[in-house]
C-alpha cells in the first residue's frame, strides 16, 4: 500500500450541504481537492465517504495525516 501524500500543509475551507454525500481524497493524488477523483487507483488506499449533517463551512485535512478523518485536528501544525 502506497502512503499518502499531504496536498497542502493547511485545511481545506469547503462549504457542504446537508445531506449531500461526499467522499475525500484520502490519497493526496486527487486534483479536485480536497475531495477524491479516482487517482487512488492501484495505490491500496481508499477515499473516506461523509454526509454533511448541515449546511456549513467545514475544515477538511490537507495534509492527510488527520487522527479524524476526513477533518483537520491540527496534526499540520507538527508536520
């Protein structure tokens, strides 16, 4: 299995909608971050499905080393 690769050393601000399923790039490999586009294939790793349980701006892990995936615990900060 292949590790992750961090897309940015910061969150993603994205603003989800209630209700609406999303899957986030687990990989890093992605260019739609922060969410996934398929580019995981062949890499052993999978992306992280999520349904937003509001309308709100959430802050997603960039770096991929998140101990609460799909979101941002601060981890960053010590990379």
């Amino acid at each position: 299995m292949a590790e992750p690769i961090p897309a940015q050393k910061e969150p993603y601000g994205v603003t989800v909608e209630a209700g609406k399923r999303y899957f986030w790039c687990a990989c890093g490999r992605s260019a739609n971050q922060p969410f996934c586009d398929g580019s995981h294939q062949g890499t052993g790793l999978t992306p992280v499905p999520f349904t937003a349980g509001a309308t709100e701006e959430v802050w997603l892990c960039g770096c991929k080393s998140t101990g609460g995936k799909p979101f941002c615990d601060g981890t960053h900060a010590s990379l």
